[in-house]
C-alpha cells in the first residue's frame, strides 16, 4: 500500500484479514498491525489512490478483518475485539455511520466475524462463529437493521452443531 501510514502501523508485523473490491473496482484492505493489535482498513481506487484517509479507518482489537462493501458505495466491517466481534458501518469516505460499533453476541459465548450479506432491504446479516476455547467453533447467524445497526431478530440462530474453526476463511 502506498501512503502515510502512521509509524506504528509501519514497525508492525502485518496480517492481512480481507481483500474484497467493490462493484466500482475500488479495493479494500482490511489488515491488523501486530504490535498494537490495531485494525486497519483502506480504501483504494482502481489507480491506487487513497478513497478514505491514507491512515485507513482503525479501531482496536483488530483481528479476523471481514468487509462486506455494500451497493451504496457505503461498507460494513467486522471484526475481532477479543472476546467478541464488532461490527461497524461506513460511509463511502470511511466516517463511521452507526452511532458505535455493534457487538456480535451468542448468551455466554465469545464470538468471531465469519461473512457478512448485504439483503435487498439494506439489512445486513452476519454469519459468526461461537467459541469458548481454542479455535474449535459453531456456526450462528444474525440479521441487523442497515440503518442503526441494531440486531433483528430476538436472538441470533445456530446453524449447525458441526465444529468448525473461528481463525481461518476459506477461498472463494
């Protein structure tokens, strides 16, 4: 990436948690800076230049970066804030739209990100993991309101009581 980046992110080790483009071919990085365990995620058009701060948008507990660019230009990243995932919605300038970022939580469990959806009324839907030790996992679901961020449904769904791993995303 080229740009200012702050000097922590360059001293950092980094881990690369998504790249997804969007349908104008503007690409995100989503990567988490090791020595500070922060998240960052760019912006970038299709000549490389920076759409939101060069900086990128940053939050703590940055792991397990998933983006889900949305149709209008806006877009939703989740992400690991040990012991649960976050989820925030973004402006396509990168300024954060829900009034604070959205915990993702299953009663007791600790929760990971897995693959956000964009649903045709603007609703979001989350598919996370559950975890409670190491990274054995189980697959739930939750749908969230796209204007507020707020959960839909009473409680999130299970999907499977299959044990799957919370740290690794397969290849489309």
């Amino acid at each position: 990436l080229q740009g200012d980046w702050s000097s922590d992110v360059c001293s950092s080790d980094l881990a690369i948690g998504s790249a997804v483009l969007d349908s104008e071919d503007n690409l995100y990085i989503g990567i988490t800076a090791t020595a500070d365990e922060e998240g960052h995620v760019f912006k970038l058009d299709p000549t490389g230049n920076h759409l939101w701060d060069a900086g990128g948008v940053t939050f703590a507990g940055g792991y397990g970066i998933v983006i889900l660019p949305l149709s209008s230009g806006e877009a939703v990243v989740s992400w690991l804030n040990i012991p649960n995932a976050l989820m925030q919605k973004y402006d396509s300038t990168g300024q954060p739209i829900w009034s604070a970022p959205q915990s993702i939580q299953s009663g007791s469990s600790k929760t990971a990100p897995g693959e956000l959806f964009e649903l045709s009324n603007g609703d979001v839907e989350q598919i996370f993991h559950t975890y409670n030790f190491g990274i054995s996992s189980t697959l739930w679901a939750q749908r969230y309101d796209g204007a507020t961020g707020a959960p839909v449904w009473a409680s999130p769904v299970q999907l499977s009581n299959k044990t799957t791993v919370w740290n690794t995303r397969s290849e489309e």
